[in-house]
C-alpha cells in the first residue's frame, strides 16, 4: 500500500451523491459530472475560452493549462498539487503557476465510499487500495500490475470499524453525560452552601455590629469607674482582695513610719552631737546653773542608753516585709485568687472538655447569658484583676468572638465562591473529576495527575516524588496526530490542555511544569508521558470528560441531564 499523503483528499469524499455513470469519462467525480455532459465538445473548466473536441478528453494529454481535459489519466500530474513541482525547481523555463481544477481521480469504490486519488498514482503500476479499493485507478495495467476489486472486504472492515468507533462514541458520551450530570450536582451544593453561608455572614455581621455597640456601651458606662477592690467573684475571693488592699495599707504605712524613724534617728544623732560638744567644751567653773544642770542630764542620759543597737526589729526583717508579695515572698496572692473558682468561672471551666467548634459556639452563648445575667444583676459584677469591670470583659469577649466568628465565615463563604467560579472547562464537566487521580508509567518514573490539583513525578527506585506543577488552567490546542489503532492517541482538532505550573525547581534551570493534552476516551487514562525538554512534560490522557456529547437516539439532552 501507497504512503499516504494522499489521505488529505478523504475531505472531498461524496455520499450518495450522483455515481459517475457509464457514459462519462473516467475519473470524474460527482461535482464535476455537469462539465462533462456533452458527448461532442468539452470546454476547460478553469478557462472557459477554450473549448476541445469530445475526445481530446483522457487523451493522454495535457490540452486544458488548468488539467481538467484529463480526469481519468496522469497525464496533467504536473499541476496537481500533491505532485512534484513542474519544471523542478531551479528550471530555466519557470514553473507552471497554475491551479488544477480537478481534485484528484475519482475512484467510485461501489460497496464502500468513493474517493479522490492524486493523479501522479493513476496507472503508475501500483494499487492504492487505500484510496481506490475499487483498483480502477490503474487500468492501463502498467507493468502488468491488475488491481482486483476490494472494495467489498475493504467496505466491510470499514464499517465494522466504523461502527465500534461510534458505539464507543456513544459509551463515552454517555460517561460523559454522567459526568456532567455529577458535576451540576456538584455546583449545586456548592451554591446552596454558599447561600447558607451568605445567611450565616449577614447573620453573624449583624451580631458583630450588635456586640460592638453593646460593648462600647459597657465600656462608656463602666469609665472612670475606680475599681476599689481586688480579687475574684465568690465569698473566699472577696475576703481575699480584702486582705491584699489591707497588707497594701499596713506596708505603706511602716514604709512611710520607716521613713520618719529615720528622719528622727537623724536628728537624735545631730542633739547627741550638739550636747557632746557641750558637755565637753563648757566651762565648770563658770557658774552657770542651767549649763550644769543640761551637761548633768545629758551624762544621765547617756549612761542609761544601750551600748549595742536593740536587736528586737532588724532593718534587714523590716525590708523583708516591705518587699513586694509575689510567688517567691511574702504572701502568693494569686494562689488565693485563682484557687477558688467563683461562681462564674465554675460554668466556664466545663468548657474546656468540649470540642473546639462546640466550644466556640458555647463560649459565645455563655458570654451572651453572662451580659445578660450581670446586666440584670443575676451574676454579681465583680471586676478583675487587671481592674476591668466583668462586665466589661463579658462585653468585650462577646464582641470578639462574634467578630472571630464572621471571619471565619466570610472565609469559608470566599472559599466556596473561588471553588464556584473556577473554571472547571466545558459544561463543568471537570468539576467531578477534581481531586480524583490516575497514573501511567514511562522508563524510570511512574506519572501521576490530579486533576485540578498536581503532576508528580515518582521514581520506581524509591528516589522519592517529585512535584512536575499544580493546576492553573485550561487552555485549547490545535493538535495534528496520525489516528492510532488503539484509540489511545489525541487525533487532530482541538484538544483541551490543562496547564499545570510552578512545579519543583530544576536544577540549573526554570520550575517543573506539565502540559496535560485530553483526548477522548472511556476511561480516564494516562495513555503516554514524555518530557518533551528539560523540566517541561507532556502528558496525553483520555477521559470521557475530554470527549464531544453525542445525543443518545431518542433521548433529548435537556431532559436527561
Ligand atoms: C530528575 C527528573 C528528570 C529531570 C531531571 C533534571 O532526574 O525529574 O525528569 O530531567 O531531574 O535534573
């Protein structure tokens, strides 16, 4: 069988249109049958001034400059297109410049499907079953080559072949509308879960406006408030705070008594001198009574004063006590503090064994009641230890946590409407297949994808896993590729191309990316993966996603899906 360049010319293929009949000449095709009408002239198609004789026609040689006096021969090759240029390039005497009018010989193919055969093939030895299955392309039988007629067994495979390639169509279109079907179902859910959402956002905005004034409203309110007591809620912690305020009081009173002790020891010490001196500078013989007396009493004095300080209230004993209390001396207040619960902070505590979500929504309700209790004076409103009122506190943690709350929500409500508005390619039908995925091996490494998610390399050594891009988008390609026997092949026409980016760095060069082409198929299939240059890979795969919707006989589309 025959290269098959000529292949191009199955375009031009007519069904069921008029057969060449008896009475014209060979190699006609259908659209051409009105030139050849007339059983005494002919007139060229392509240049219509000149006008032959009837049997100039497949002559043999070349009368009309557009080829069209010739259909049946080879005799006019040299304009055909898909033969050789005339004269060869580099000729002196130029080229022919000029358009054939035929497409090719027209072999009738009765029983399969009539074809046009360039007519370099016509009566060259050779039988193109491939485009002539009927053999009438050579019926000069040059070098006694004789084409039977094939076109029975050749029409038969055909349509045999024709047939498996239609009903898988049809499974795979039909795989595919389940696809689809999956995929709107999908979206669905998505919208109604973005619907609740945007209830819950509004919701939540409007508990978040609503705690924020009532927290600035406590906060006004409970202002310039002096916060006198210390300590927490309940009977032991109010004691407490009590007895730190008292111990504050006592210990800056002997702080300031310590001062004034000193201040006095000072001047003690200044009158001993000034009578020292006196004692030892008067005159005795100056008889002064009130001189003698002073210096007499002040001997008194002095003799009945201890010659070593008194030991019972050390300076160092009195600066321990000044200190501060804290956890290393003095009085731990805090353990007091916080040892007994109060009554609030017991219905808090049990919140700590719930799960974090139920937690959250408890903690929030609770800080609400709290408000509520305190506001009504159910719950005593006991400030602090920081000095801010539990009022404040309650409102201020409500307003927090219905503000972490809608945040969180307004999060989650985002993320839904990303995960609608990405494209998820033709009738969505993509949507369905996200996250799922398939592999295929090729040489050392087997390939993965996931859809809509990444490629990996993973090396059957055990060299471990390498990242070949993630999912950015969906683009489309004109592809040109020989059909394969197998199916298993992306044709020609446009094919969907999912473009997978920002893979693992390569070394000395750019980041690892995949260029995912789709053909159609039944299954999903990694059908080959080459790395088409350093770090850049491509990868063919079939998917029933990637095919075209063929309608089902008798089942309406619209109302199926
Ligand atoms: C690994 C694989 C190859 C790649 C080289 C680049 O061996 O990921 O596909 O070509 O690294 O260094």
């Amino acid at each position: 069988m025959r290269r098959t360049g000529a292949l191009a010319l199955l375009g031009a293929i007519a069904h069921g249109s008029l057969a060449a009949s008896e009475s014209l000449p060979r190699g006609v095709g259908p659209e051409f049958v009105k030139f050849f009408e007339s059983k005494t002239t002919f007139t060229c198609i392509g240049n219509p001034s000149i006008t032959l004789k009837a049997s100039q026609v497949n002559d043999n040689s070349c009368d009309c400059p557009d080829g069209s006096d010739e259909p049946g021969t080879a005799a006019c090759a040299n304009i055909d297109p898909l033969s050789p240029e005339q004269p060869l390039p580099g000729s002196v005497t130029g080229t022919t410049n000029t358009t054939a009018a035929l497409p090719g010989f027209w072999c009738v193919n009765a029983g399969h499907i009539g074809s046009y055969l360039p007519f370099m093939y016509v009566n060259d030895g050779v039988c193109d079953y491939e485009l002539c299955c009927d053999g009438s392309d050579e019926n000069t039988h040059a070098g006694g080559v004789q084409c039977e007629n094939r076109c029975d067994v050749i029409g038969k495979e055909y349509r045999r072949l024709e047939e498996q390639r239609r009903q898988n169509k049809e499974r795979s279109a039909k795989k595919r509308r389940t696809l689809v079907k999956e995929s709107r179902e999908l979206r669905r859910r998505v919208e109604v879960k973005i619907a609740n959402l945007k209830t819950e956002v509004r919701d939540l905005d409007a508990k978040k406006a609503e705690m924020q004034a009532k927290f600035d409203e406590v906060e006004r309110s409970e202002r310039g408030k002096v916060v006198k007591s210390e300590g927490q809620g309940g009977k032991l912690g109010v004691l407490v705070g009590l007895a730190k305020s008292r111990v504050n009081e006592l210990r800056n009173t002997l702080d300031k008594v310590m001062d004034q002790r000193d201040d006095l020891q000072d001047k003690v010490d200044q009158l001993e001198d000034i009578l020292t001196k006196l004692k030892e500078e008067y005159n005795p013989n100056f008889n002064d009574e009130g001189v003698k007396a002073a210096v007499k009493a002040w001997e008194d004095y002095a003799a009945g004063q201890p010659s070593e300080p008194r030991g019972d209230l050390a300076d160092s004993d009195i600066m321990e006590v000044l200190k501060e209390d804290s956890e290393t001396s003095g009085i731990n207040w805090a353990e007091f503090e916080t040892g007994e619960a109060s009554d609030v902070d017991v219905v808090y505590n049990w919140e700590a064994y719930l799960p974090v979500p139920v937690r959250d929504y408890v903690h929030q309700k609770l800080n609400l009641l709290r408000v509520w209790a305190i506001e009504n004076g159910i719950l005593a409103d006991n400030p602090t230890s920081g000095g801010e009122s539990r009022l404040v506190t309650a409102a201020r943690e409500a307003r927090d946590s219905a503000t972490n709350a809608h945040s969180v929500k307004l999060g989650q409500l985002e993320e839904e409407q990303r995960e609608l508005e990405k494209d998820y390619g033709p009738d969505d039908v993509f949507r369905a297949l996200k996250g799922k995925c398939i592999s295929g091996e090729a040489g050392e490494y087997d390939y993965e994808l996931c859809w809509f998610d990444k490629t990996t390399q993973k090396s059957k050594k055990g060299h471990g896993n390498t990242n070949m891009g993630s999912f950015v988008r969906i683009d489309k390609e004109f592809v040109d590729e020989e059909e394969r026997l197998d199916g298993k092949g992306l044709g020609k026409g446009q094919r969907l191309v999912l473009r997978y980016e920002n893979g693992q760095g390569c070394w000395n060069g750019p980041n690892r990316r995949t260029d995912v082409y789709l053909g159609c198929a039944e299954t999903d299939e990694v059908w080959r993966t080459v790395e088409a240059e350093k770090c850049v890979y491509r990868m063919e795969v079939g998917s029933p996603a990637a095919c075209e919707d063929v309608q089902e006989p008798g089942v309406p589309i619209k109302d199926e899906l």
